[in-house]
C-alpha cells in the first residue's frame, strides 16, 4: 500500500514542467512580448505610408501568437504536448496562405 502513495515530487516530468514554465515566462514571454511591440510599429508604419500590412509579418505573428498558446497550455496543465522546442514549432494555419490567383 505504501508503494502506491509514492511521493510525487520524486516525479521528474512535474520538475521539467517547472523547469519549462519558468524559462518561458521568465525568458521567451519577454522575448515575444518585444517582437510584438516591434510587429506592432511596422506594420502601423507600412498601413500608414504603404496602405498595406506585410503578409510576411502576419504570418510571423501569428506562429507567435500559436506558440503562445502552446507553451500556455502546457505550463497550466491544460495539455501534456510540450511546446518548443521540445517538440515541432506549431506550424501555420491555412487560413492566411489560401490567395486567390485573380
């Protein structure tokens, strides 16, 4: 019966997911959160003097805002897949890369 009421602190996928919590909101959420920032007056700049935003630079922002979510579910216990690099960066959706040829 004692075998079964094993400590679970000796787990060691609890200590990683510690560990990975702490690298991506002490490093990498401060880190995405300076690419938006910049994101934000490029694109501001280019609607204001081009009349356009950059495809390129949504789709950036968008893998961004998917890897976000990514680390955030796991790190909150909402999903066990880890997040990157662990494991394939969270690839695009198809919903800006569809143009039309007209």
């Amino acid at each position: 019966m004692d075998e079964l009421k094993e400590p679970r602190l000796k787990r060691g996928d609890h200590w990683l997911r510690l560990v990975i919590a702490l690298v991506y909101f002490g490093l990498l959420f401060y880190l995405v959160r300076i690419l938006v920032g910049l994101a934000l007056i490029v694109q501001f700049v280019l609607v204001a003097f081009v009349g356009q935003t950059n495809r390129r630079l949504l789709d950036f922002t968008a893998d961004l805002h998917r890897f976000s979510y990514h680390a955030l579910q796991f790190v909150t216990w909402n999903s066990d897949d880890r997040p990157f690099p662990f494991s394939d960066w969270p690839g695009p959706e198809n919903q800006h890369s569809v143009q039309s040829d007209s």
